[in-house]
C-alpha cells in the first residue's frame, strides 16, 4: 500500500467530506473526471451501507501502484457479498451494492 491516504467517517454528515476526500485523491492520481464520479459513488454506496447497517463508522483507504488505483472501504460490520443482482424497479432498497459491482474493475469482500 505505497502512498495510501485514509479517512475515517463515524455519521451520515461525514459523507459529504468522504465523497470530497475520494474526488480529491482519485483527481491527484489522475483518474479521469468518468472514473473519479464512478469512484465516488461507489464509495458513497459502500459508506452509506455502513452507516446503516453497522455501528462505529470506518474508514476510506485510497492507494496506488504502478498501474492501478485502489479503494477501500473497511467497518466493523460482517463481510457481505458484493456481487447482487439489481433489485426489481419497484424495490425501495438494495441497489447499493449492485451499483458498487457493476462500476468498479474490481470488487471483492
């Protein structure tokens, strides 16, 4: 994990200052503007997952190597499959994780 840049988050009021954190890094690794929105939301999701369903908070951990840059997004809750089918569009919930899947090169528990 060379060069990782982490933030903790604790309440919902912290997901305007993780989504800046994420946009700040992705754009100091030289994500495109495509890939740094994709990269937000994705974590916008996953934190908005912990918020809900864990207690404690987390944190962001953003790092890169020669080729890639990576994301992670650690709690206290129980590992949970990522990999979901998107609910009906009459669900009112659970498409967080299923939008993480289908944006991310790489998503794994």
């Amino acid at each position: 994990m060379r060069n990782a840049t982490v933030m903790p988050y604790r309440v919902v009021d912290d997901l305007p200052l993780v989504r800046a954190f994420v946009r700040e890094q992705a754009h100091r690794l030289g994500l495109t503007a495509d890939s740094t929105d994709a990269l937000a939301l994705a974590v916008n999701e996953l934190v908005t997952n912990t918020l809900q369903h864990t207690s404690g908070g987390g944190q962001v951990r953003i790092w890169y190597d020669d080729a890639s840059v990576y994301c992670e997004v650690v709690d206290s809750g129980p590992m949970r499959p990522v990999r979901r089918a998107m609910p009906t569009p009459d669900a009112e919930r659970g498409r967080g994780l299923a939008i993480v899947a289908r944006i991310c090169d790489e998503v794994t528990a």
